[in-house]
C-alpha cells in the first residue's frame, strides 16, 4: 500500500495497473513494506482508474518471482531489525485476471475491511515490549544498591514500577477484551481496534524510557536490551498508521456512530 509520497493518504498512490489482454501491467514503487524483501507473494493497491480517486484502486496477488519485479533496498531502520523492511519495485509486471483481490476497483473497501484487525493484532506487539520492560527493570531495581539498599526500595523508583505495571495491565486488557468480541461475538468496531493499538503503542514507549531511567547507565549501554526495546517500541506509534491517525479513525467512528443527532 505504501509508497514514498502515499502514507496514510492512500488515494495519492502513483502505482498504476494498465489493462491488457488476460490481465493488468502494474508500474510503480512501494515503500516501507514489512517483509517484503523475504515475500514470495505481496498483495500490492494500484490505480486501475487513476481518476476515480478511492474508487478507482484495485488489488492484486502478485508473485515476486514475476518479470518485472525486484527489492530495490532492504532499509536500516533504528529498530525491529529482524524484521526485514525494503522498497518494492514493480517495472511492467503482468498480473493476471485471476489474480485481482475482490473487486476491480474495489481495492479501498479490501484494505479497509483488513485495517481494523490488522490493528487488533498488532496491539500485542507492544504488550510484548511493556513486559519485557519490566523484567529487565524489576531484577535490576532489586539488585542494584545505593546507600545501603536496594533501589526498588526508594518510593520514586517504587512509583515509576507500579506505573509500568498498571499500564501493561490496562494495555492488556483492553486488547484482550476488544480480541474476545471480535472473537465470540464477530464485532468489530472500529474504535477499539483502533484505541487498543493507540493505548498499548503509546504506553510500550513510555515503559521503554522508563525502564531507561531506572537502569541509569546502564540503561544508555547496548549490552542492556532497555535501549532496543525503546527502538522497537517507537515503530508502534508510526507504522499501520500514526497515533494521529488513529486519534482521527476514532473521531470519525464517533462521527458516523452519532451522525443521527445532528441530522
């Protein structure tokens, strides 16, 4: 979906499909795509009505082993470096019929049914970090010693803790909960998904600094993962939408939900 200029603007995407007999000619590049570097198959959006604005995107299965197809770089990025990220170029790549994902021109209501679970399951990832957070910075706090005790025995170090760990509680839960309805009941709304990720993203990158902090020194030093957490953590508030965005997704779930009282 993404490319250099088309973030969370999708519409503004210049890959474009041209169709051809049994099928469409993709042109373009994509950017910041999380393993798309080790993929065998990419679902790529393109303009197959580039004047149609949302209602002219389709999208499309495409095999990477395709003519036309190459991983232009692989990026280095601060954090989540096991996770490859590169730049996808698409040079006349032929995709056939059969290949186009849901409707043509219908690529938009494709991405959008995906987003909000994509954002569900991507909520865990900093519930993950949270945790680690504490157990790098609880041991340590228990350790370390000053003036004759243990750190975590000081009340501000006690309170940096305990937020830590009210914050990873509350995170979880409401991942947890939003997780269950979508399960058990098949609702999905789209402010939950949206709030759970923004909630747990937000506070994954305060538990990192904090766990900084507590460590002192050794918080700053690579040979303590405090340091890779934060660099892992931040990517939750930017990638699959920033936290703005998802301030905004909320609003607008607001707005349709209560749009009957303003009529």
């Amino acid at each position: 979906m993404s490319e250099s200029g088309a973030g969370s603007d999708v519409v503004s995407m210049r890959t474009s499909a041209k169709k051809v007999d049994g099928g469409y000619v993709l042109n373009g590049t994509k950017m910041w795509i999380t393993n798309g570097p080790d993929a065998d198959v990419v679902v790529v959006y393109a303009k197959t009505r580039p004047d149609a604005g949302s209602k002219g995107i389709t999208a499309f299965i495409v095999d990477t082993k395709t003519e036309g197809f190459s991983c232009a770089r692989k990026l280095d990025k601060m954090g989540m470096r096991g996770s490859n990220t590169g730049e996808l170029v698409f040079e006349s790549v032929f995709v056939p019929d059969e290949h186009v994902l849901g409707a043509v021109d219908g690529g938009v209501r494709v991405l959008m049914e995906g987003l909000d679970l994509e954002r569900l399951v991507l909520s865990a990832g900093p519930l993950g970090l949270m945790q680690a957070s504490l157990d790098v910075a609880l041991p340590f706090t228990h350790q370390r010693k000053q003036f004759g005790s243990p750190i975590a025995h000081n009340q501000f170090v006690q309170g940096k803790l305990a937020d830590m760990y009210t914050k990873l509680q509350a995170a979880r839960a409401y991942t947890y909960a939003t997780a269950k309805t979508v399960d058990e009941e098949g609702s999905i709304r789209t402010q939950d998904c949206a709030g759970a990720i923004l909630y747990a993203a937000e506070r994954a990158t305060g538990c990192a600094l904090d766990c900084i902090q507590l460590l002192g020194g050794m918080g700053y030093v690579e040979e303590m993962p405090a340091s890779r957490i934060l660099r892992d953590a931040k990517l939750y508030e930017i990638g699959a939408g920033t936290s703005e965005i998802r301030r905004m997704v909320i609003g607008r779930a607001f707005n349709k939900e209560y749009a009957h009282l303003g009529a």
